[in-house]
C-alpha cells in the first residue's frame, strides 16, 4: 500500500473510534445476527464465540478486533494441540458496499466462511496483524485466519505489507477461496498456508495444490504450489514485491537479495529486475516469525513443483526470448540465486508461465526469474546521487546510452519499499553520449526520504535505478493544496503561485487528463474529475515560474 494511503487509512480509523457498536462478550447463538448501523463500526472488545449456524452480516465499513479481543469459532477450542482447526457452518458477511476495513492490533480473528460482499471494484483492506503464539486459541500469526472458505465478491484486497507474516490471509489445512485471480481481483500483499495437526475435520496441504492469488495494486501475479505438503504447524507465506531484489528489501528477511554475478548460478547472466516472489517458510508457533529460520524449520519435507505467471517482459526489456527464461529461488546459506529449472517460460506476455522445483529440504527465501541470456535494458545508468540541502533533497544522476527514452520519473518513500512519483524530467531521447539531469525535491518527508529513477520509453519500456536515501531535519510544506483526496467528482485545487498548466499522470507514467487555466491564474479553482477511472495519480502542477508541485490523488 502507498504512503499516503496508508496516512488517510489511519484517518480514517482515527475518525471512526469515537462511537461504535459494540459487540457483547460470550457466545453467540445459531441464527442470523446484524451489526447495529453506525458510522463509528464494529468493535469486539472482548472474546466472542460464533458456534453452531451462525450467520452474521457485518453492515459497518469498519471492524475492529483488537489486543484482547477475539472473533472465535468452533475452530479455537479444544485442549492443545488437538482438535484446534475444526471448522463448522459458521459465516460471515460483509455487506456495506464500498471501502471496508478489518483492522486490529494483536486481534485473533478467525472465520469459518467470509464473504466479502462489498461491492466489485471495492477495496477490503485487513490491517490487523497478530503474532499468534499458538497457546490459548490456536492461533497463528496473521491478519485473518480462514477455516473453511473466503468469497472475493470485491475488488482489491490489502494485507500489511509492512507486516507480511503477522498480517496475511491464513488460509488452514483443504480451505479454499472462490474469486481473486484477475487483475481487478485479487491480494495485493500476503498470503499464508498453514496445516494443524491431525485431529480435525479438514484434510491436510489442500490436496497437494495451492495458488496463492498475490499480486501489486493493479495485477496478479499468482503462485501454485504442488506437491505433498504435510507438515505439521508449518505455514508457507507468500507475497509479489515490485522492483528489483538487488535494490529492494525481501520483506520477510529484511535484507536484500543481490543478483550482481558473484550471487548466481553458473549458466544464469542475470535476474530480470520486475520483481520477485517472497516464499517463506516457518514453524508457525514462532512468535517472532521474521528473520531466516535455519535447522530444517524454514523447509518442507517434499519437492514442491513451483508455477508462477510472470509480468509483461515483452514491453520492458529486451535481449532474451521465453526459452532464455528460468525460475530462480534465491539460497541464503550459499548467498546465490539457483535454478529451480531447466525449462523456459511459456511466453513473454503478462500471464505467461514459469516452472521449477524446490527440493524437499531445501531453504530458499525468494523466487524471481531468471535470464541465460544478456538482459539489455533500455536506458544505461552511469550514477545516480542524492544529497541534502537544508530542507530540500538535491538528486543527479548520469546516463551513458539512451534509446527511445521519453521522459524519467522521479519516485520517493518514507520505507523504501512502496514508491510515488513526485516529479517528471524530459529525456534527451536518443544519446550515445553521456547525458546529466538533475531534480529538486523541495518538499521531503521530514527524516529519511528514499529515491529512485525510473526511466520510460516512447514504447512503455522501463527501468529503474538503485534506491539511495536522504536525511533531512525538517519538511518543506508545498502551497499545493487539493481537496477532497479521495475524491468521485470534482476536486478544489488551492495554489499561491499563478500556473502555466495542470497534468494528471496515471502509474504508469501516461498524462490522462490536462487542463490549462486562464492567464495566470492562481488561487481557488475547481477541477472535474468524473471521466477518470478509479484509481492512484499524480496531479501535477506547472508554474509560470518554472516549478512543478506535485501531490497524490485518489479518484475513488
């Protein structure tokens, strides 16, 4: 999840404690039981059991369980370490269409059927997270645990990307989902599979198959898992992280995954830079579930035959063809990037399949693809630098050869991992030479801001270069003002400066909508939005002295 929606996240649930119903301690009777409509939402206070047929329709757009409550079933009794994960008819429903929110801090929150009826298009964001310690309810870590089945009558879903383990999608022993492997539909953050012990009602490691529906903000990128997976109160976690494993945080062991030479396999020339798949293994009693866990507990017993559906390489990059291909799981003992196959992809086109093998035993922390080929990308980095200057960050950087280059964007984060564009630089083009440019960030977050320069071609080819951070003492406050954000219709837009025109520029670098206003206008004017799809842009705006101010928007 971006930065800032994050920010208007926890506004949101600042706004909605002050008054909301509260669901009573205790059990909780067959029938079908309703939330108390209010605008404050849900809370669960306390410890509240679901038993028998319960059906309980969730009308408020906020649910909260947090540190010492917990929304139990059938599933959580019984002595340890058995018959914890017995799953009945119990279900929920989630029906106020629009945004909804499952949120808590160290809350057990357990289902045995969910619907998420909230409407298609609609986001479910899960922000709980629980280190689960397996001691007093079964629980595992995670953001919600499903028992029996999860129906994605929505949109996108959102996980706790900076959490990924003690915030996933739990899904236990043979419980399945319906929905959420499209584009439109799907988790963008983490998914977890886990078995109990024998003793329950389910069939244990889903019969050998397993996809895990993962994927960014605006594509999937599933991964299928196949093979016997029988081992007890073992979870696998899985999550798609965009950009580069050289440059980018693995967020489960909080370190990076190199792919310079000296980390790869004999036979491989290089790590496509698109992205890569978080696999984790652990024991899921452990209560601190990040970090590499060595001595056989983050491995299974059995091979596991690996499927993944790649990113449109097609359009990004060049120099290798779909036989080139292989998948790639990254070996932490050995430091080293390791083919898991010897067979290339099924194509290039987004969607297109990858397999390989992870050897029963065998630790391996990420999955990304491979090359056995020269990957060219389009643009050629020689250097880039960033350094502060009072409140303002002062970036540069080189390019040594530049073909079909449009434009560069410029991206900042306050963790380096989820990224915004704040400003845009012309590119020379076409360039055998080397060419400079420079930006000025006068408006970063106060503390450590990160960067990176992501280069876009005439044809939709991209690449990025590496990540470096900024430390500054103070923040510089732009007169850039836009309300409402989120908006549907129509946005207000407050500028002190007169302005030569008005971009807003889609993720993926593309101007959408311009607007160019009366001679030097500045000040209060209103902007109409209602041809844009839903979605995240950058609304730029150009002044007649030669800035650009820059804010995110979120057309809902």
């Amino acid at each position: 999840m971006k930065p800032f929606l994050l920010l208007i996240a926890a506004m949101i649930c600042t706004s909605l404690t002050r008054g909301q119903h509260l669901i009573p301690a205790g059990e909780i009777p067959a029938g079908t039981h309703n939330d108390v409509p209010d605008n404050g939402g849900t809370q669960v206070p306390d410890i509240t059991i679901r038993k028998g047929d319960v059906r309980y329709n969730h009308l408020n757009p906020l649910f909260t369980v947090n540190n010492g409550g917990a929304w139990l079933t059938q599933f959580n009794e019984g002595p340890f370490p058995t018959p914890f994960g017995t799953t009945s008819t119990n279900s929920d429903y989630f029906l106020n269409t629009g945004t909804n929110e499952i949120a808590g801090t160290q809350g057990i929150i357990v289902f045995d059927t969910v619907h998420f009826d909230i409407g298609a298009g609609n986001v479910m964001r899960i922000t709980n997270t629980r280190q689960g310690e397996f001691i007093a309810y079964g629980e595992v870590s995670g953001g919600i645990m499903i028992g029996a089945a999860l129906f994605f009558n929505n949109g996108i879903t959102t996980t706790a990307r900076l959490e990924p383990v003690n915030g996933a999608i739990v899904f236990v022993n043979n419980s399945f989902y319906s929905g959420g492997l499209t584009d439109v539909q799907h988790v963008d953050g983490f998914v977890s599979e886990i078995n109990y012990p024998e003793g329950n009602n389910l069939p244990v490691g889903h019969s050998g198959d397993f996809t895990f529906p993962v994927g960014n903000a605006n594509a999937v990128y599933p991964l299928r898992r196949q093979g016997e997976f029988e081992d007890a109160l073992k979870s696998i976690t899985v999550g798609w992280i965009d950009g580069d494993p050289n440059t980018t945080d693995d967020p489960t062991q909080l370190e990076l995954n190199p792919t310079d030479p000296a980390h790869l396999e004999s036979g491989i020339e290089g790590i496509v830079p698109v992205g890569f798949w978080d696999w984790h293994v652990l024991d899921a009693t452990e209560e601190n579930p990040s970090g590499l866990v060595f001595m056989g507990a983050g491995t299974l017993m059995e091979d596991q035959t690996i499927t993944v559906a790649i990113p449109a390489l097609n359009l990004n990059y060049s120099g290798f063809t779909a036989a080139d291909l292989r998948l790639m799981g990254y070996d932490p003992i050995n430091n080293q990037w390791i083919k898991l196959g010897n067979t290339g992809a099924s194509g290039l086109t987004k969607g297109s399949t990858l397999s390989g093998i992870i050897p029963g035993g065998k630790l391996i922390t990420a999955i990304a693809i491979g090359s056995t080929a020269n990957i060219i990308l389009p643009v050629s980095f020689i250097s880039f630098t960033a350094k502060a200057d009072g409140c303002k960050a002062l970036l540069e950087w080189q390019t040594g050869m530049e073909q079909n280059n449009s434009h560069f964007n410029v991206e900042r984060s306050s963790n380096g991992t989820a990224f915004e564009i704040i400003g845009q630089v012309k590119a020379a083009g076409n360039s055998n030479t080397t060419q400079t440019y420079r930006f000025t960030d006068k408006a970063p977050f106060a503390g450590t801001n990160y960067y990176r320069i992501t280069q876009v071609d005439f044809d939709g080819k991209y690449s990025s270069t590496e990540v470096r951070s900024v430390r500054t003492a103070c923040s510089a406050e732009s007169p850039l003002k836009v309300y409402p954000n989120p908006a549907r219709n129509e946005i207000h837009i407050q500028n002190g400066k007169a302005i030569a025109g008005i971009n807003i520029v889609a993720t993926n670098g593309q101007v959408v909508m311009k607007y160019a206003p009366a001679q030097n206008q500045a000040g209060l004017f209103n902007l109409n939005i209602q041809q844009l799809q839903n979605g995240i842009y950058l609304l730029q705006v150009v002044n007649k002295d030669g800035t650009i101010d820059a804010i995110k928007l979120l057309k809902q």
